[in-house]
C-alpha cells in the first residue's frame, strides 16, 4: 500500500479551514498533517514538515496565498500547491499560476474535485477548475504570438483526438470517460499520451495547443 498524500491546509477563516480538512481527511489516501491561519505560517509549516501538497486560500491576513505560493514553491524540497478561493477572477487565476501553483478551485468545486486537484498536484499534474478553464485559455490564445504551434512528436490517434477536445473544454478525467464510454484508467492513458507527444507538462498546457493549433477553435466560447 502506497504512503499518503500528505496535506497541508490554509485558510484564515477556521471554519472553512476545518471544513477543507474534514472533506480531505475522508479521502482515501490523502491525510492532512497541518492547517494554517495565514499565508507565513503556511510557509513556515511547509518548510517544516514538508507535506505532498498544499492547498492554500488567495486571500489571507499579511502574506496571501500568491507570496505564500511564491516562497513554498521557492524551498529545496518543494510541495505542489493547489489554490482554492471564492474569487473567481482571471488575476488570481494568473497570479497563482505564475507563483508556481499547480492548480486552481473555487470552494465551491466540490469533495471529487478537491480531491482530485490534490491528487493530480501530487504527481506533477496540473487541475483547473473548468469553469475557470474557458476564460483562462481565450486569454492565452489571445496573447498567443503568431507563430505556428509546435507539431507533436508522433500524429495524434482519433481517439487521442477526442480526448484532446474534451480536456481542452475543460472535462475531468470521469467526464471524458463518461462521454466517450471509455473507463478513467483508459483515459489517463490517453492524456499522458497526449502529454509525452506535445511535450506538454500538464493538462493545461496541453489544453492550450489544442486551441493554438485551431481544433477547438481560436477563441473558446464563453
């Protein structure tokens, strides 16, 4: 049996704090092993005790979540950080993105979906809430220099096609089984696949050469 995700949780309202740590806790194999009340704590713990990941509130007392995202993912043995907030706007999208956070929700994303972020943070991956996903991608393709996308490392299958376009709009790993009547394991197949030939490192990025390359078109819909 595998060790746990080790978690650490910060918030600076308790209620909230504990509620996160609750809807973790009864997660198999994820366990939290801290909570914070601000973002210098946060650091402070994760330079401490060294948790999987962190899961870390934008807007906190003092350091926010951005500057705590920014210093964790600055420390020698650094935990992967999943943002979670209930401001959804694009600023905080991109800020905790540029602080090194490999994921984004809103606190309203749900136990599966928390869950999941922090599984995927856990292994490198990178989990978007997806109705977030949409705008974040329009303002990529639209900043996106006119060159051509780079052409992937072998021809993509039909299927890989699919999945490509499921991701791209945003669908969990479950939602694009669901849709294309494969199983979760089968399509985690097909998105690492993805990755290795685009050279992608995680879903969002491969989710933007899909529009870059005009397969789901240059702007995604609102």
């Amino acid at each position: 049996m595998s060790d746990p995700i080790r978690v650490l949780v910060a918030d600076d309202q308790e209620i909230v704090r504990a509620g996160l740590a609750m809807i973790l806790g009864t997660q198999p194999g994820i366990e939290v092993v801290a909570q914070a009340a601000d973002g210098a704590q946060a650091v402070e713990l994760a330079a401490r005790l060294r948790p999987d990941v962190c899961l870390l509130d934008i807007r906190m007392p003092g350091m926010d979540g951005i500057e705590a995202t920014r210093r964790i993912d600055a420390l020698p043995l650094r935990p992967a950080v999943v943002v979670i907030t209930t401001f959804d706007l694009d600023e905080y999208v991109y800020a905790a993105l540029r602080a090194g956070a490999r994921g984004f929700l809103l606190k309203d994303a749900g136990p599966a979906l928390l869950a999941q972020a922090v599984r995927a943070a856990a292994v490198g991956d990178a989990l978007i809430a997806p109705n977030v996903t949409t705008r974040l991608l329009r303002a990529f393709a639209r900043s996106a220099p006119d060159t051509p996308a780079r052409q992937p490392i072998e021809p993509l299958t039909d299927r890989e096609e699919q999945v490509l376009a499921a991701l791209a709009r945003g669908r969990t790993n479950q939602e694009i089984g669901a849709q294309l009547y494969i199983s979760l394991s089968t399509v985690k197949t097909h998105v690492a696949s993805l990755m290795a030939k685009l050279g992608a490192r995680n879903r969002v990025e491969t989710a933007i050469w899909a529009y870059d390359t005009g397969r789901i078109g240059r702007q995604p819909p609102p």
